[in-house]
C-alpha cells in the first residue's frame, strides 16, 4: 500500500547572506545556483517524487503567494494556490512548522471525512446490512519537512535517505537529516549522537530504518571544536530537515511548546483570515529550540550526499563549474591573468577581471558587493549598515502578484517606471493622496477604470489619473503588457497607496 506522506517545504527569510542578488522580498530561494532550476523549483520536485504533487505544501510570506505560483510555473510546474500555507509574517521555524502542521492535519481530516463518505454511500439497489463498516480512524500522514533554498545535486540518494528517515521514524520519533561533515564548519550548528559511526559500514546504506538516537545539539562552534566535533565523527550538520508522523510533531509541540501550540489550537487550520490574531501572540523561536533540544523522541539517520545550504558567496563558488584557473563566473565576464575569483552578475554589463584572485564580486542593477575569499560571514554587516535602504528590500525591479515595475528614475518629486502587467492580472482599485499618474502603454492593450469609467487603451494610447482618483489597471489580453508611469507630487513612495479592491487579499 502506498504511504500517506506530506512534504513540508519552508520557504522564509529575509535573503542577506546573498545579498546583493538576493533580497527581503526576493529570498534566495528564486535563484538559480549551478542549476537551470532555481532552488525553489528544485526542492519542490523532490518533494513531487516524494509524495506526488498534490500532497507538497509550500510555508511561505502571504506576500508571495501569487509570486511563488507564477515562479514554479515558469519552471514548469502548476502548483495548486491552495498548498500554498500563507503566514501573515515570518515567527522563525517553528511557527512555520507548527503552522504547516496544523493545515496538513486539517485538510487531511477534510479528505478523510470525504472519503468516508464514498465508502458508506451504498451504490444504487445495493441492500446495506449490518449497518456501514467502521471506517479506519483519522489519517496520520508521514511529514517531511525541508527548506526551500538548499542546493542538493544528489537528489536520488537525497530522497533514499528520506524515506530511511521515515522507517526509523515510525509514529514514534522526529528524525532529523544529519548532515555527514566533511571539513571544520563554523557556520552550521551540529547534532551529536550517542552511538558513533564505527558501529555502522561506512561503504554501504544503513539498514532499512537504522538510525542514532541524538545526545544533543549544538550552536555553531569555533574553529577548535568544529576540528574536534570532524575528528571526532558522531557529529552531523543539522540541516533543519526533520521527518515525523503529524501526530509527533503535534504531540511534541504540545508537551515542550505550549504556549506556541496553544495558538494553533484555536484555529480550524482552514481560515487563513484568522491567522493574524493568532501570529501576533506566537513567540518567534526556533523549531530546534521549540522542540528538539527538549523533546526525548529526537533521533537521525545520516546522509552523506551532496548538500549545500548556500549560507554565502563561498558556498556558491564552491558549487559552481570553474574554468582552469579556479575562476566561476555567471554572466559576460572576462578575465585576464586571475584565478580562484567568483563573479555573479546579473545586470548583463562586461566585467573584466585583470590581475586579481580569490574575490567574490555579486553585481546587480543598483548594488555591487566586493569582497575578498573567506569574507562570506561579514556580508551582514554591510545588510546592518543598509537597514532602511530600498537596496536591502528591493530590486530596482520589483515583482507584485500582478507581475513586476522597474524604476528608471526618481527624484525628490518625480519617478519613472515600466510596468510589466502579466496576462489576466489587475492591479488593485485603488487611490493616491500625495501624487498623479500619468500612464503610457508601451506594449498590448489594457483597460483602465477611472473613476468608475471603463477606458481601453493601446499602444501609445496614454491616460492621466487624477490625485485622489480611484483606478486599477487591467490586461485581459494573452500576452503580457508595458505601460511607462510618471508619477509626479510631494510624495512618491509606493505607501502611498490606500486599497478599495485588490484580486490577491491585500486589502
């Protein structure tokens, strides 16, 4: 019989370690890094192997609903909106789980109650006798949870050890994926097992659900213990990968976080409305603090594939194909007596490299980051100069549910834009205070309501919008449409903004 799983694929953060190609409201995870899949699109076909589509499930910020959608469809995947399990804001990782947890149980019920329903629904001039069969009690689905933004190029053995971690699981542990190290890592925290490797054959899988139970875990380690932790070998990375039945998770939520799990308890794991009330109480802690560190169900089976959870410009060198002097390069690069440099480019600008090794250089339209190999870990502090910076939230294009805007210029009572308006998508209804509009289609055809009125508008067509209009731009077309926008008053930042009327919630 086929094993009823559910994978859980978080994806959160804030986007600095690879800042500045990744950003607060693009993460990471929408990269592509030694990949013609971005992270994203990757973790979620391994789920989609894992337990078929339908049952992988996306925690992620409300914001990106839409965009999470459009970007797996870019990567040929139609994920269904509604494995999309929305939090009105980032708690940290174990209010994703438990969040993630929650749904999964309430839509599991939901799908048991159904079919319960066809079981005892007898079929046209059938005789029932004996009253209906007692159905099977509640299902408890295996959860699988991972981040969105690992890279892991060893996806079959990644998948084995998966299952491995399922068997040895059962409904009576949370396993954790340990990650088999092979140097002194500073930068990842550690699980400790009670029982070291020498018991177990180093050239073949474990047995079917063989694993360690865990002694503890540890925060990242200075260069001396990590030596030792390597030595040492019963130490693993904790990759923040964990597989459990739904009723551990909610079982250990219960007993070693109360107060967290008291939250989800009084929500129906359906209204996603009424999530907001419920966030504003949670604490924001880890799942490892939560959870693991206390529970006594904790144990691991170790992989010893490649992984990579990218935790800076290091890290994408190290994964990315070099030429025969050590250099990786993405984008048009050309370099001139230099080695071991990794340049990562997406403006579509020439950089040429003379005479320089061991830099790491990420350069996008409005940011450039230059440093020196072995600097990765101090990226954060250019992220905590940057606090309040535009540069530090957002590409200079920046993508809506809608489809995305570039700005081309502002100043201090103007800004010029291109609007990229995807097909069957509308801005909200919506009104400024402080400025006017001015729009000019660039490409297709659209519709603008004004006040009410219906204008339709083509190429060169041009329309003006009023301070204080109401307004909303609509493309009905098939292909994707461009309007130029001037924006002119005393105050031109995108808050000024108040929604009547909005297709993706946002009112």
């Amino acid at each position: 019989m086929k094993k009823n799983r559910k994978v859980m694929i978080l994806a959160g953060g804030k986007g600095t370690r690879l800042w500045p190609v990744s950003r607060e409201n693009y993460p990471k995870f929408f990269l592509k890094i030694a990949s013609q899949k971005s992270l994203l699109q990757a973790a979620v076909v391994r789920g989609v192997k894992l337990a078929g589509l339908q049952n992988v499930f996306i925690v992620s910020n409300r914001e990106y609903r839409f965009l999470l959608k459009d970007h797996l469809k870019e990567g040929g995947i139609n994920f269904p909106l509604e494995n999309i399990i929305a939090e009105p804001e980032g708690k940290n990782t174990a209010a994703a789980i438990a969040l993630g947890v929650r749904a999964i149980e309430a839509m599991s019920e939901a799908g048991a109650a159904v079919a319960k329903k066809v079981r005892t629904k007898p079929s046209a001039g059938a005789e029932v006798r004996g009253g209906a069969k007692k159905n099977n009690p509640a299902e408890n689905p295996s959860v699988f949870v991972f981040p969105a933004d690992h890279l892991i190029k060893d996806e079959a053995k990644f998948i084995a050890a998966l299952k491995e971690a399922e068997t040895a699981a059962g409904e009576k542990y949370i396993t954790a994926l340990g990650i088999k190290p092979y140097r002194a890592e500073t930068g990842y925290g550690y699980i400790k097992v009670k029982n070291t490797l020498s018991r177990h054959r180093q050239d073949t899988p474990f047995e079917k659900g063989e694993f360690f139970k865990v002694e503890r875990f540890i925060e990242k380690p200075d260069m001396e213990k990590a030596e030792f932790f390597l030595k040492e070998g019963n130490y693993f990375w904790n990759a923040g990968i964990f597989v459990a039945a739904a009723s551990i998770f909610r079982a250990e939520f219960e007993k070693n976080s109360p107060a967290l799990w008291r939250g989800f308890q009084k929500w129906d794991g359906r209204n996603f409305e009424k999530l907001d009330a419920v966030y504003k109480k949670l604490p924001s802690i880890s799942f490892d603090y939560a959870v693991m560190e206390k529970t006594k169900k904790a144990a691991i089976v170790v992989y010893d594939g490649s992984w990579n959870d990218l935790g800076g410009w290091d890290s994408v060198y190290e994964v990315t194909k070099k030429d025969k002097n050590g250099n990786a390069f993405r984008g048009d690069v050309i370099s001139l007596d230099s080695e071991n440099n990794l340049v990562y480019s997406i403006t579509g600008k020439v950089i040429s490299l003379i005479g320089v090794k061991d830099l790491r250089i990420a350069d996008t339209d409005d940011a450039l980051l230059i440093m020196s190999q072995g600097q990765s870990q101090e990226v954060k502090q250019a992220v905590t100069a940057l606090k309040g910076s535009e540069a530090l939230v957002n590409h200079i294009k920046v993508r809506r549910p809608w489809g995305s805007f570039k700005t081309l210029e502002r100043a201090g009572n103007y800004k010029v834009k291109v609007i990229e308006m995807l097909s069957g998508r509308s801005l909200s209804l919506q009104k400024h205070s402080r400025r006017s509009e001015e729009w000019l289609v660039l490409t297709g055809k659209v519709e603008v309501e004004l006040n009410g009125k219906i204008h339709v508008l083509k190429e060169n067509d041009r329309i003006k919008i009023p301070k204080g209009a109401s307004h909303r731009l609509t493309n009905k077309c098939r292909q994707s449409a461009k309007i130029l926008e001037i924006a002119r008053g005393s105050y031109i930042e995108e808050d000024d903004i108040i929604r009547l009327d909005d297709d993706f919630g946002r009112v």
